[in-house]
C-alpha cells in the first residue's frame, strides 16, 4: 500500500470512480451490475454522505460510498456502508480494508449510532460487524446483512436503504 492516499471524491473523480465500480463488479456473480449507477443517484439526491476514494500516482484505485438508511422503530443516525469497490488487479492489497476504516471513521465523525451492510461476513467481521436479529433486511440471507454499533443500544426493527437501491 506505499503511497497510497485516501481522500474525499472531487466532482472530477466521478468518471474515473463510475469505469472503477463497474470495473469491481464486472465479474461477481451476485452483483446485479447497477452499484455504479446507485452511487450516481445517491450523488444526485445528495445521500452520500461518505465518498472516499483511494488513490496512487494519480490513478483511482477504490472506492467507498455510504448513505443513510431508515430504521422501522425510528432511530438515527444508521447509515448503510456500500459498495465498497477496489480494482480487480489491485484486490487484496489492503485498499478495501483501508477504505472501510476510513468509512467508519468519518461515520463516527459524523457522531453516527450505526452502520450496516450487506457482504461476505468473514471479510468484514474484522472491522467489528455483526449479523444479528435485531437488524433486519427481509429478502437476503441474515448471515450476509452485518451491522456495527457505534454508539448508544442495538435497536430492534427492519432496515429501509435509500430507494436509489430498489432494482
């Protein structure tokens, strides 16, 4: 990871961030090839309230978005954390990891309760997610819908992202 930066995106970043999401997702197979385009509505309807762009020389090499989501028992500050996008040839450098720690550190910057997401539960239980009954997303596997609590209690209710995720 020498020299690698991670920064806020700049409305130049956008084309090279859109090439790098679809180039991430290109090949997995539960993706249903729309995150780019869910990054761009949440940009336009102002939800993004964390972009990050991992860089090196110049060159964009991942991504992190996250946007608020809405819980059914009414609490705040939850936020849903995704995608999470790193160039296929760069994978496995410490980029994604980077970019989720600076994910969840600008998030408990911005004083959240909580995060969510959806992903591979080995992968992120190194950043301190959970899956848990508490936090539900009906119509995805409960293993895969993992949750970090970042300030006051666990609440009980079913998560609602942002329609810029309804396919």
């Amino acid at each position: 990871m020498t020299g690698l930066s991670l920064r806020a995106e700049t409305p130049a970043d956008i084309p090279a961030i859109t090439a790098l999401i679809n180039a991430a997702f290109a090949n997995v197979t539960h993706s249903d090839q729309r995150e780019a385009q869910i990054v761009d509505l949440l940009r336009q309807e102002d939800a993004l309230v964390v972009s990050l762009v991992a860089e090196r020389d110049g060159d964009l090499l991942g991504h992190v978005a996250a946007s608020p989501v809405t819980l059914s028992d009414g609490s705040r500050r939850w936020f849903g954390i995704g995608p999470v996008s790193v160039l296929p040839d760069c994978q496995g450098e410490g980029i994604g990891s980077a970019l989720m720690q600076a994910a969840i550190a600008a998030l408990r910057e911005q004083e959240a309760a909580g995060c969510v997401l959806l992903g591979d539960p080995s992968w992120y239980l190194r950043f301190g997610f959970v899956a848990t009954p508490l936090l539900r997303l009906p119509g995805v596997p409960a293993e895969y819908f993992q949750a970090l609590l970042l300030d006051g209690d666990w609440p009980d209710a079913r998560v609602h992202y942002d329609p810029a995720f309804a396919g």
